[in-house]
C-alpha cells in the first residue's frame, strides 16, 4: 500500500472512530437525561428528574462530597451531550477527541478503582440498571483504548497538513577561492 492509500485509509479510520465516539456519548447522554416513565413527556421537569436519579449512581461511587454529587450528575449528561455533538462536527478534532480521552480516563479509573473496592453498584454509563463489572470494565477500557487512537490520529492528521517543521538556517557553505 502506498503512503497515499494509508493515509487515505487513515483519514477513513478516523472518521469511523471520531463518529462512533459521538454516538456513544450521544446515546450516554440521551440515557441519562430521557424520561424515567416512557409514558412521561419530555419537559425540563423529567429531565431534571432523571438527572436527580442519576445523582444517586453517581453518590454510589463513593467518591464525591456529597454536596458535588449533585451537581457532577447535573453537569456531566449536558457536557456528554455537547461532547458528541462537538466530535459529530470534526471542528477542532484535536482538541474534542483529547477531551474525550480525559474524560474517558477518568470515568475507567473511576470504574476499576470501585470494581477494585468490590462495590456492586450500577455503572450509570448509560442509564439506570446496568451492574459494573468486567463487562462494562472491557467496554469502557475499549472505549478508552479507541478515543486515544482517534486523539494520536487526530494529532498525526493536524501535523501532516500543516507540513514538516522548519528546521533553523542552515550554516552558509563557503566555496573554495
């Protein structure tokens, strides 16, 4: 395969990887911010709701004040929401896709420090009712694994487009008299 074709393979790779990313965090976050009664309208009051309930598996980490949990539970579907947004766009690829990994990181790490600690808790990764363990570990650390090769692409495609780094003058050669 010629040097064109794989990075024409890989713009590819990264698109597929930068989507599927904006899914997951679009359907994280529609997960946690949907109606808890499927006969319930969409209004801010069910949506605030719901946010309430997920404060409660966001208080079973043990992790957080209790006076943050509540707004960690309030602020984190918003930003997901706006995360998947921002990755379905490709504005700014670098710098979404870098967000994702931390953010990505820090939930795993969250995850394995309580699967560590033998809570049996919900996950809370895309709503209620879903048990943490190796499951949901593998998914996420996968999860995890395809966010920081979409971020190392990402950064790979920036640097090609922007051409080699300029090295410093080079020294004036002297010809002979």
């Amino acid at each position: 395969m010629t040097t064109e074709g794989r990075g024409h393979l890989g713009r590819i790779l990264l698109i597929i990887g930068r989507l599927a990313l904006a899914a997951v965090f679009l359907v994280a976050a529609y997960a946690k911010m949907k109606p808890p009664v499927s006969t319930m309208p969409w209004s801010v009051a069910s949506v605030k709701m719901s946010l309430s309930m997920f404060a409660m598996q966001v208080d079973s980490y043990q992790l957080l004040p209790p006076a943050a949990v509540s707004p960690a539970a309030h602020l984190l579907p918003p930003f997901e929401l706006f995360l998947g947004l921002w990755l379905l766009s490709g504005i700014a690829l670098r710098f979404s896709s870098l967000m994702t990994t931390l953010l990505l990181g820090g939930f795993f790490s969250v995850m394995v420090r309580t699967y560590a600690l033998g809570l049996e808790i919900n996950c809370g990764c895309f709503g209620p009712g879903e048990q943490l363990g190796a499951k949901t570990l593998l998914r996420d650390g996968s999860l995890l694994a395809l966010s920081l090769a979409v971020t190392i692409g990402a950064f790979l495609v920036a640097r090609r487009r922007s051409g080699p780094i300029p090295s410093e003058a080079a020294p004036a050669v002297q010809h002979g008299d």
